[in-house]
C-alpha cells in the first residue's frame, strides 16, 4: 500500500488543480479532510464534493466539470467501471469490483490480501498518500484514527489492528493522538453516568440496558456521587477505583446472563483520544467525534464536517453540535418507526421498509442499532429499506458471528444490484445499494438466496 500511495502522490503532485470526490460518512468527510490537507501542503488547489452513492451521474457531472484530476476518498474502488477514461486516482478501503483494467492509480488494502474492514480506512489510505506527498503529514494520523474508528474497525477485536496501528504509532510522536484500555461505552466523555449505562448495548448489561431507573439506582448501589458542581458526571469525571467497581459488577450482571465470558471481555477495550482537543466534549475521543462528524453527513451538511477537519471551532462547531442534536432526534423516530412496521422473516434473513417515514441517509445507523439491541434475532443479517431520491436505498448489517460463518454482505449487493441495474457494495459484515422502486420482493428473494448459499459453504 506504500508503494501505492506513493504512486498516487507522484499523480497529484503534478496537478495544478484536484478535485477530491468523497462519501458523505465520518470515513469519508475525514478523509477529504486528509486530502485538502495533503494538497495545501504541496500548494495544489481544491475542491470538494461529498456524494451518497458513486452513480452513474456523479460521474457523469464529474466527467462534465473536466477538472485536471479526480481523487476518490473512501469510494471509488466498487465503481471502477464507470471511471474509465477518467483522469483519477483513488484512496479506498471497500471491496473493489473489477479489476483495475485502466490502471486508475489506486490505494487499497483488498489489493494486496487485507482486510479493508479492518486493517485499514478510507482516511488511512488517504493519510498513505499524504505522508507520501510530505512526511510532515504525520499530524494528520488523528484524522486517519478518526476515521477508522467512525467506520467502527475496532469492534471485531476491541482495538485497531493491521495498517491502522502504524499510523496510531505517528499519531502517538506527532502529539496527535493518545490510547488507553477502558470501558467502551459510546458516551464516555459528555454522556451522564445513567444515561452511559442505559444505552450500553455492547454487551447488553441484563436489567441495565435500556433502563434509565435501574441503571440510577445501581449506580447508588454502588455508593457513586452521580452529579457534580455543574451538572451530572461523565465517565472520564470517574477515579480510578470508581471505574473498578462499576466494571467489576458489571462483568458479574454479564456473565450471570448466561452471555459467556466473551461478551463480559467486550465492557472494556481500546480507546481513541485526541490530547489537543478540551476534554470533555465531543471532540476528544474518536467514537464521539465520528458520531459528530457523521450528524453533519447524513443531513447533506458533510462540508461543515469537513470544516471541524480543516480545523473550524466556532461556527462549524456550533452547527455540527445543532445537527447533532437533529440526529439524535431522528434515530429515535426511525427506530419507532422499525418496531412500528415490524420486522418480517425468511429462511435466511429477516427485514423491515421504513418507505418515506425513515430518512434514506440514516437507514443502515437504524438498522445496526436494531440489530444489535439484543431484540432482535442476530442468528440472521438485517436487511432495511427507505425511500430515496435516486430508488429504494437498502442497508444490510450483519455480526461478527455470521462473517465467520461465511456472511459477505458486500457480495450480496453487488451480485443482487447487477439483476437490477443498482449500485451496492461494501464491507463483509455492513454494506449497502440504491435499486429501483418496486424492485424489493425480488431483491430480497435473491439476497435470501445468496446468504443461504453462503452459510451452507461456510466451514464447519
């Protein structure tokens, strides 16, 4: 992948004028912001575009603007044949779909044998390539980080591993970047102590999770001090031994649900702190800042995202909180929505169709909640439809569980899409596609296939 990036980094240095194309996720704004970065440094302009989906008339817009070249940020690889004759180069981490017949110059880890849901994301092949343009770049493996954790690369292992590591060792010298083992609940820096525990879903925590009363008077069980001088305490607000007896006894709850061992080891793994961000808010720990960056992107504001990259914390910041606080409205709606339409079953997957009362941009958030809600039979991936602009959108998600017996996610939207003329790609356990209206039954009639297919040849 070095020696990709560097081949890439020879392309964009001679170029006057890029044209960075990026998904709209926190993998992809970080990733673009990796890239802007990347070019101010060498004196290139830019400009960008933050898409849902790499269709045929992206390209064809991209195509019309007959810029000197084209970089591709956390897409690309799955849409090689729309590329050609195009002057781009591509930053990916996604499961490419062709060979790359037109030599597009292209960084990404399935090429060489990783695993690009894991090893490494679209801003760490994005950040390969800056480091190759200047070594100077190293500053920007906080935003590789970010970008990783926002495509939730440590949740198979409980830390990142592969590619991802190196570029948290330049974080790490660069001042950037810091880790630690502790608890991972989503939260742990602006959330109360309730509140972290009410939401925690990985593991559940049997009589806590999704009880905000129970999880209140646990806490005084444990004889914690729940506020402080000004408002209610966090996780990071928490002593050493503090943080002891709540994991402790929450190991206990884990393992007396019968859960097993493996699921009580999940309380706790590696976390992503940025040590030049104030503590306590958003910004300092990457799970918190990912899920600010993906607020922005999925209410088509994937710009003011971008700006909390270049650096912005004034106004970028104010409206990033706002739509955070929007986003956390419409996941609530959505999933009253999911349990209101029901999910329905086939032999090897189960479903819902969230039709218009579902936004298309947060269907697979929605769906990956659901999923991993424990009310929900996780023995089969989740398909989820909404209505979009462009067709019906379908998110897919699986577990580690089923990509272990053979689930690939990914193939099954590229091999269903290529029935309806859709576009779909993306990762083993996650991965999503754009198909026409009306085509649903059939679709889920084919990918209800697929898996069985792919759970009947998985070894024993």
């Amino acid at each position: 992948m070095h020696s990709k990036a560097k081949t890439v980094a020879e392309t964009v240095r001679t170029c006057s004028e890029v044209k960075i194309c990026s998904h709209i996720d926190a993998d992809g704004i970080a990733a673009a912001g990796i890239a802007s970065h990347a070019l101010d440094g060498i004196g290139v302009d830019y400009s960008v575009v933050f898409v849902k989906n790499l269709d045929e008339k992206v390209v064809e817009d991209l195509k019309d603007e007959n810029k000197e070249l084209v970089w591709f940020t956390d897409l690309g690889s799955g849409s090689l044949e729309m590329l050609s004759g195009m002057d781009a180069v591509i930053t990916d981490h996604h499961v490419p779909s062709f060979v790359n017949q037109d030599r597009i110059p292209e960084v990404n880890p399935h090429r060489v044998g990783r695993d690009g849901s894991l090893d490494i994301s679209g801003a760490g092949a994005a950040y390969l390539v800056a480091v190759a343009l200047e070594k100077a770049n190293k500053d920007l493996a906080a935003l590789a980080i970010l970008g990783a954790v926002g495509d939730m690369q440590d949740q198979a292992n409980l830390r990142l591993v592969g590619t991802n590591r190196t570029i948290m060792e330049d974080g790490l010298r660069a001042g950037v970047l810091d880790w630690r083992t502790d608890a991972r609940f989503f939260g742990r820096e602006t959330r109360p102590l309730v509140k972290l525990l009410q939401y925690a879903n990985d593991p559940l925590i049997s009589g806590l999770s999704g009880d905000w009363n129970a999880c209140k008077e646990f806490l005084f069980s444990l004889g914690l001090q729940l506020r402080k001088d000004k408002g209610f305490r966090s996780w990071v607000d928490l002593n050493p031994w503090e943080k002891d007896r709540i994991l402790s006894e929450l190991r206990k709850i884990v393992l007396a649900s019968g859960q097993g061992p493996d699921a009580a080891d999940r309380l706790m793994g590696e976390v992503y702190l940025f040590p030049k961000e104030e503590q306590g808010t958003e910004l300092h720990e990457a799970k918190e800042f990912a899920t600010l960056l993906n607020s922005c992107g999925r209410y088509e504001k994937a710009e003011v995202g971008f700006a909390l990259c270049r650096g912005d914390r004034e106004e970028a910041l104010d409206s990033a909180m706002m739509l955070l606080k929007g986003h956390r409205g419409a996941l609530v709606s959505s999933l009253r929505v999911a349990n209101e339409v029901g999910i329905e079953r086939l032999e090897h997957i189960q479903y819902f169709h969230g039709g218009s009362r579902i936004l298309d941009s947060v269907i697979g958030i929605t769906a990956g909640m659901l999923l991993g809600s424990g009310d929900l039979d996780n023995s089969v991936p989740l398909f989820a439809f909404a209505n979009s602009d462009e067709g019906v959108k379908v998110s897919a998600r699986g577990t580690r569980e089923l990509v272990a017996k053979g689930l690939d996610l990914s193939s099954v939207m590229k091999t269903a899409c290529e029935r309806f003329e859709g576009v779909g790609g993306g990762h083993n356990i996650a991965a999503g596609a754009t198909i026409p209206n009306g085509s649903e039954e059939e679709f889920l009639e084919l990918a209800n296939e697929i898996v069985g297919n792919q759970m009947e040849k998985a070894p024993i």
